[in-house]
C-alpha cells in the first residue's frame, strides 16, 4: 500500500490508482469516498461508531449541495424521500414578516431540499458500498503520522492503519486529529444551540416553507420540512427551540410542561408538534462550534467539512459545505496525480467561499439567538426593508444558495440535470 504500492489506475491509463484513508462517515467523508472510489482509487473509509447510524434531526439543503448529490448519484433517491423547500420565512409572534425570502426569486427551478438525517445517511452509505468503498466501523482515530512517501493514523488502541496516499480528515465539529494537522485559528463553542424534535407531519401542515417565529433575539422557535427516512416511514417537520446551553439543565429541572407552555406562548403553530412530545428525553440537544483553520489542505492530508469549517446553522450550510469539499477534493485529484499538488489545489479551491460562510454565520448568528434583544427592533425593521432592495435580496439569495465566494463575488448557480 501507500507509495510503493502504487499502480496505474485502469480506469484511467493517465492517472495513478491511490490508497486513501478517509476518518468520518458522516456526510463529507463518505461524499468525498464515492467520488475518490469512482475514479478507480481503493478507497478505506473508517468510523469510530460501532454501529454506524444517523444521528440529529432534520436538514436543509441547497441547490448547490443537490449540485454535488446528483453527482454522487443519490439525488433522485433524496428528491424522492425529501421536501421541497420553497420560501424562508420568520416573523415575530404577531405574524409580522421580519425574514421573507423565496428562492424563485433568484432563479424560478430553485428550491432547497429538506432531509431527514436518516435519509441523506442511507443514501451515501448505500452509495459508498455500491462504489467498492471498504467501510470499517469501531475505529476511533487518535493521531496520524505523515512521513514522504505515505501517511498512516493510529486507532485509540494503538493500531496503526495504513500506509495511504492520501488521508482525508472528516471527523467532524470536535475532531480529535485537527490540532495535529495545525494552524487552527478558532475552535469556540457558541454559547446557544438548540432542543431539536423530529414530529410527524402526515398532513403536510408544514411542507413548502422553512418557518421561525422570534421574539427579540432569545426567544425562537423553527419549523424545517423533513421529508421522510425511509420510503415507508411517516412525513416528518424537525423542529428547533433555541436555547442558551447553559440553561438546558434548568428548562430539564423545570419540566416539560413548564417548558411546552413557553412554547405555546410563542406560536401556535408549534401545537400538533406538542402532543407528539411526551418526555424531555425525546428532545435532542445540539450545541454549535466555530471552527476556523488556516488551511485545509496541505501535504498527503485534507480536512473537511466540519472538521474544517464548523459553524453555527444560522445559514443552513454545514452539510451542503461538506458536500462542496467533496466535490472539490474529487476536481482536484482529476486535475492531477501528485498528491501535494491536488491537497494545494484543493485548499485553494475552497478557502475563499469557506471563509465567507464562517464569517456570516458568525454575525448572523447573535442577530437571532443571543441574549443582546436591544438589537430586535433595528432587525425587524431594516431586514425586511433590507430584503426588499434588489441588492439586499440577491446578496441573501446567493448566501443561501451557497454561490457566494466573498462579499463581492459569486458563482452561477449549478442547474441541476446539466452537470458539468
Ligand atoms: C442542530 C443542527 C442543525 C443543522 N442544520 C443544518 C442544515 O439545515 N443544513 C446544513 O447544510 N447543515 C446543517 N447542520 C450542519 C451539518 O449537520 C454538519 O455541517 C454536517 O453534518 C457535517 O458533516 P461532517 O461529515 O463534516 O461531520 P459529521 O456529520 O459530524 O460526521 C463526522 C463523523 O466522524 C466520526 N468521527 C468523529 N471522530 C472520529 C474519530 N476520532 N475517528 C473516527 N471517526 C470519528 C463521527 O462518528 C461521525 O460519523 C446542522 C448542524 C446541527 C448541529
């Protein structure tokens, strides 16, 4: 394996068939393992979970991850499973708009698309075998060592795993090997995150639209369309209360009722979502990280998705992200067979766009969930004007979208059954 085991890629007379190790299989690792199989290398994707299964709520993604799903393959598949999402839309408790925007506002065939975790997971999973990707669960990586010709990792245990050509990084937002690659410029933790449930929508009372009520910056509530996990399993709306996470164990100790009063005093519409909830233990915690690294790839190893750019999911952009690393990494590679050459390829390739995201996130985020409410009437008044200016609107369009490259700069919106 690794350097000296290297061999002409039959796939491609051009191109050197490589040993790659990838650490995660959450959504950028196996992304970025099917592409990397594809192209004829052997590919050996590692996770610490014994049993390997979803885990979290509902996610939405954009047409620019949907981009990178169709080429993955998977895409029919989620479209089938998934709910469109047409218009964002929040507003404060009176039903008055403060964020109103609709994707066909940008270009009329875009929408975003509404997950279930379980579904996204199945699908790359399922993908991943099909593309002839060795898939080892019950390995905990704990560091790597990168040598000239080859780079391997170790396991908690000790075992070491490798030689590889290349070794992707994808252990998500607390990722235990990406202080040993270096140059981490920020790893906090956002002091508000998120009671999530996943309720059955059977009568579609929330399809179409992705929907927050605020009141001031610490009170919110949100409604995102799910879709389905399973062919046959029930429609479904993942909802989101935003809390301080500091305050998680009171809201515990004070009860559920106490709690869904709280709820039924912000919207109404949270009411058919309450009766599915009978006990604090079906509400699943979330807390988010800021992650910023000065590179993220360099040598025989690359880092991605959250491992590389956690953020808060202000901007619903974390897995579409993961996505887009993915699809980088895959362009970099068919460009060229040196290793370094594709890593630098590659962190080049999506250091400006990252940025961008973290640095939204990082502002939006305390404009809806912060304990700074003195800021609520200057949002509810100049973000609805804002939106309503064309600039302001297609500046938030193309961040949702997930095109924008900088303040200034954005790319063409992918149109899906056209690949490039
Ligand atoms: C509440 C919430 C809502 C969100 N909503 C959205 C949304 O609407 N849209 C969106 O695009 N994104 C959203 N995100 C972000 C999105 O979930 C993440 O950005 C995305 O899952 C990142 O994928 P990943 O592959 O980088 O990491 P993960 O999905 O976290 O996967 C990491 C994998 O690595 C494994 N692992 C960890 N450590 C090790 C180790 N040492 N050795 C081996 N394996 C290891 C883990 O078991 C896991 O399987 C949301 C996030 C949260 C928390």
């Amino acid at each position: 394996m690794g350097g000296k085991n290297r061999r002409r890629n039959p796939l491609n007379s051009r191109e050197i068939t490589m040993q790659v190790g990838v650490i995660g299989c959450g959504t950028a690792g196996p992304a970025a393992a099917i592409l990397l199989a594809r192209r004829g290398h052997r590919v050996q994707l590692f996770d610490q979970a014994a049993e390997l299964k979803p885990l979290g709520a509902g996610l939405l993604l954009q047409p620019t991850g949907m981009a990178v799903l169709e080429q993955l393959g998977v895409l029919d598949e989620l479209m089938r499973l998934g709910s469109r999402v047409e218009r964002l839309l929040g507003t404060d408790p009176h039903g008055r708009p403060v964020l109103d925007v609709r994707y066909a506002d940008l270009r009329t065939d875009l929408f975003g698309l509404g997950l279930h975790r379980g579904a996204l997971f199945s699908a790359l999973h399922g993908e991943a075998v099909r593309a002839g990707v060795e898939i080892r669960s019950g390995v905990a990586a704990a560091s790597f060592e990168e040598r000239a010709d080859s780079v391997s990792f170790r396991d908690r245990g000790g075992r070491e795993h490798g030689p590889f050509d290349l070794l992707l990084i994808a252990d998500g937002a607390r990722s235990s090997l990406r202080d040993q690659f270096g140059g981490v410029r920020r790893c906090d933790r956002y002091p508000w995150g998120a009671l999530w449930f996943v309720a059955e929508d059977s009568e579609g009372q929330f399809a179409g639209v992705l929907r927050q009520v605020y009141r001031g910056t610490s009170g919110m509530i949100g409604f995102l369309p799910s879709g389905r996990a399973t062919p046959d399993g029930p429609n479904t709306v993942s909802v989101f209360w935003s809390v301080p996470m500091a305050d998680v164990e009171r809201i515990r100790e004070e009860g559920l009722e106490a709690w869904k009063a709280r709820v039924r005093a912000l919207t109404p519409l949270a009411e058919p979502v309450l009766s599915q909830i009978r006990s604090f233990d079906q509400l699943i915690v979330a807390g988010y990280h800021d992650v910023v690294v000065r590179r993220v790839g360099s040598g025989r190893v690359a880092l991605l998705g959250d491992c590389a750019h956690a953020m808060s999911p202000q901007l619903g952009q974390g897995a579409n992200l993961a996505l887009l690393d993915a699809a980088a990494l895959d362009r970099a590679l068919a460009e060229s067979s040196d290793v370094a050459s594709v890593t630098w390829a590659y962190d080049a390739a999506r250091r400006t766009s990252t940025r961008y995201y973290q640095f939204a996130s990082r502002w939006l985020t305390p404009v809806f969930q912060s304990g700074m409410n003195w800021i609520t009437p200057l949002r509810d008044c100049l973000l609805p004007i804002g939106l309503r200016l064309p600039i302001g609107r297609s500046m938030a369009l193309t961040s949702l979208v997930g095109v924008r490259r900088g303040l200034l700069r954005s790319e063409p919106v992918p149109v899906l059954g056209r690949p490039e």
